[in-house]
C-alpha cells in the first residue's frame, strides 16, 4: 500500500482558491458591499453551474443508479419538537470560549491548550471566560409575536426532514427494506468561521442518503457503503492519494452515532472531513417515536408481518464543501512555453467533464468573413447536448487560458478550413491537443470524450 501523504505539496494555495473563485465567477463574499456577511457566500455564473452538476452527478449516482433509493425535498423548518426528539436541542452544541477585552469568540478545541489552561486570549492576551456550551442551531420565530410559542429552528441537518418522511415513503412508494432516502438541501449552523474560505460556512448545502436497514445487518451495511462512497470519488477522477478515512473515537461520535468514518480530503491546509458515513442505529426513529406517539415500525410483510424499527446508515457529504474540494482537486499550474514571460504558465481546473461548469467553449479564430456566424450556429447546434460557451474576444491563445481557468475540458475552434471542408478544431484542455473532427460528427465525438475520459 502505498504511504499516506503527509502534507499537500500541491501547487494550490487557498489565496489562489479564493482569488480565482471570484476572478472567475465561481464564489463571491456574500453581501461584499456591505463589508460582507462572515459565514455565508454567493455562487456566481461559474459557482453555480459547477454546484448543480455536483448535485446532479451525485443524485444520479444515488437514485438512478440504485433502485431501491427515491428522493424528497423536505421543508427547512421543522416542527421544532423534531430537534428535542433529535437530540439537537441538548447536545448540538461547541464549547465556546469569550475574550472579555477583544471579544473575539473561540471554540475552546480550537485554541492552543495553554491559552486555555491560563485563560488568555490568543489574539490580545485579555482574560477568557469560563467553557460554556453553545448550540449551533439558528433559532428563529414563526408567526407575528416573537415568543415562545413560536420558537423554530432552521434545520442543522437534512437527515432529520427524511425520518418524519420515512413512512409516508414506504406507504407512497411501497418500499421493502433495504431502501435508502436522498436529499439534497440548505442546512444552517451557528458556526465560528474564520478562515478557510467556504471549507465551513453558517450556511451550506448537504448531500444526504439514508439507508434503512434491518437490526443485525446494519455492520454489513455500513461496509457497503463506505465502499460505495470510496467509489463514488474514484470515479469522479478525485486524486485517491488525497482521501483517507478517518474513524470518529468514542469523544468524537455525534450522540446519534455508534459508528462513524469520516472521508478526509487533503486540501491546501490539510487533512480535512469531506464526508461522513454513519451507523446511527435507530437512535433516531426510535426518538421520533418516543416523541411523536407514532408508530414509526416497519411491518416486514415478507416475513411474517415481523415488526421492527430499522437502522439506519448515513451518507452526509456536504455539496459546498465538496465543491471546494474539486476546485482544489483539480487545480494546477503548468508550464507551457519558455519565453521568459507571465504567458509561458496556465492555470487550469482539471475537472471531470461531468461536473465542469462549461462543457465546450466555442471559438471563432475570427470575426470576420462569416466565421463568427458559422461559430454560432455549430454552438446552437451544441447547446442542445451541452453547455456551451462563446467567446470572440482576443487572441485565440488568451481565450484558451480563460476557458483553462475556468475547466472547459473541450473548445472548438472555426477557421477558412470549417468554411471548405466543414470540420472543426477540437482542442482538449488537458493534453492541449487539437485534432480536426467533421462537424457533423462532433457532438457524439464530444460525448463519448465525456464517457471515456480518464484523469492522468
Ligand atoms: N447528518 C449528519 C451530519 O450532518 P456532519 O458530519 O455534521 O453530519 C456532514 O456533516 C457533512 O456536512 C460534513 O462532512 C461536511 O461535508 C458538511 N458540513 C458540516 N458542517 C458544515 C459547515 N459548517 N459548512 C460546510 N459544510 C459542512
């Protein structure tokens, strides 16, 4: 086997992630007018493009690929009886620290054990409170009068939307266990953030699936699918030597979990969690039951109308922070010429085609002589299969390094050729290569790229 990476030697930093994401549409600081908004940002016209196919490539891995795994999109605010039936109300907390002179905010894990041992602040010195726990959950008010009574939360996490759903499902759909629930949604979290750019964020976007299973077989499963998931990446072309797993120690399981592996990434600052996958029992319906008076049982009418509550293993990966992961996964600076100038590096996101915002840029080497028409015409011919982009602006090696910049794997190119012999330049962002394709032929030529394209 070979030796875990002890640091990332990368040539990508979280400035340059930063920097690029905003050159490049991808994230904006939220409310950047104002001074920004900490914890929150905005996905712009690349950022958003890249976000839904993350979402898409994931939900097609875990629904259309499995038969047995529906979706839903539940409601952001719960009844808030769901969070004390969850545990959340008691135990979703950080203990948080205070600087009584600067005021800064500290999770008490996070600062260097003397500091808290001498109660002094590492940013000014000034005396800390005492621990206390914080809970992370937003809370907010239904309702006109801000009162007790209408006291909600908004959600933490979207697993808890699938359990008050799991037997409208099983009735709706006639499920048999095993069958999984996905979701993809917001989730909102009190969070200290300070750096770090949008790795851990106040609000966010989870990819969750929860798999019921029978008592007794919930160990099997749970090894499944911490296999499908290590699979799930292999696919996407992530870097392997970059993921790791990490299993939570009895002080690092969440109250609902009896087993937990986090996937790590190791991003430009780290090893860090990407994604969990829980055995969390059927803590969860079993509190639901307890706190609801439902009968949340499964009837197994293929054994007897035996009656049990299900386990239940969960997939929870965040969609924003997996996000940043393939940015940074696929980021790279790579020597191309050697003339002595700015121009002989690219900067190029090696990103999978599946999940690339663009998919083909289109290129008119000219304006002129009818090219610019021909360009648009091939491109709405594209836009049926693809998403596409156009650029007329500059010279032709300049639009190329924008189109790497942003990880369009395929531009096309017209010339005076394309106007004599109808074929077209097919450039690949990786290898820089350029072949000439028929035009008729170039959207299934495009196609199976995509099917077959292998990272190197
Ligand atoms: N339902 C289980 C659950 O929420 P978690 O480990 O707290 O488990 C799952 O979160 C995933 O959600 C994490 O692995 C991470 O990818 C993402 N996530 C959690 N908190 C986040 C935050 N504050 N900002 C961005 N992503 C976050």
């Amino acid at each position: 086997m070979a030796e875990e990476l002890t640091e990332y030697t990368g040539p990508a930093t979280m400035e340059k992630i930063t920097s690029l994401a905003k050159r490049r549409g991808f994230v904006f600081q939220s409310s950047e007018i104002y001074g920004g908004q900490n914890g929150a940002w905005d996905y712009g016209p690349m950022g958003i493009e890249l976000k839904n196919r993350i979402a898409a490539n994931w939900w097609k891995a875990m629904t259309q690929l499995h038969d047995e795994i529906v979706g839903l999109d539940a409601a952001i605010l719960m009844h808030p009886r769901t969070w004390e039936a969850s545990g959340h109300v008691e135990n979703f907390t950080d203990p948080l620290v205070d600087c009584k002179k600067c005021k800064t905010r500290f999770r008490a894990d996070m600062i260097p054990e003397e500091n808290l041992a001498n109660k002094t602040c590492p940013e000014c010195g000034g005396e800390l409170t005492d621990t206390r726990k914080f809970n992370l959950m937003f809370r907010t008010h239904i309702g006109p009068t801000e009162d007790n009574a209408g006291l909600i939360y908004l959600r933490p996490e979207t697993a808890q939307g699938i359990y008050v759903n799991y037997k409208n499902i099983i009735q709706s759909n006639r499920m048999k266990i095993p069958f999984g629930i996905a979701q993809i949604g917001k989730a909102f979290r009190n969070e200290i953030v300070t750096k770090n750019f949008i790795f851990r964020t106040c609000e966010f976007e989870q990819m969750e699936m929860q798999y019921f299973v029978k008592p007794g077989t919930d160990v099997e499963w749970f090894n499944e699918w911490k296999k499908r998931r290590w699979a799930y990446y292999e696919k996407l072309g992530v870097k392997m030597d970059h993921l790791r797993w990490h299993q939570h120690g009895p002080d690092e399981l969440a109250h609902y979990a009896k087993d937990a592996y986090d996937i790590q990434y190791l991003f430009p600052m780290g090893w860090r969690e990407l994604e969990g996958i829980h055995n969390r029992t059927n803590y969860d319906l079993t509190r639901h039951t307890e706190y609801s008076g439902k009968d949340l049982q499964y009837i197994d009418q293929d054994n007897n109308n035996d009656r049990y509550i299900p386990f239940i293993i969960e997939t929870s990966a965040g969609l924003t922070r997996t996000l940043l992961m393939l940015i940074c996964d696929a980021y790279d600076e790579e020597k191309v010429a050697d003339k002595g100038d700015a121009d002989d590096w690219r900067t190029v996101l090696r990103f999978h085609p599946v999940v690339a915002p663009v998919t083909v840029a289109m290129l008119p080497l000219m304006k002129k002589d009818g090219l610019a028409e021909l360009a648009q015409d091939i491109r709405n011919e594209l836009k049926e299969d693809f998403a596409t982009d156009y650029d007329q602006a500059g010279a032709i090696g300049r639009r190329y390094r924008r189109q790497d910049e942003t990880g369009t794997p395929f531009c096309v190119t017209v010339d005076y050729q394309s106007k004599e012999d109808g074929t077209v330049t097919l450039r690949y962002r990786d290898s820089m290569e350029q072949i000439r394709v028929p035009r008729a032929e170039l959207t299934e030529k495009i196609r199976q790229e995509i099917k077959a394209y292998k990272r190197k």
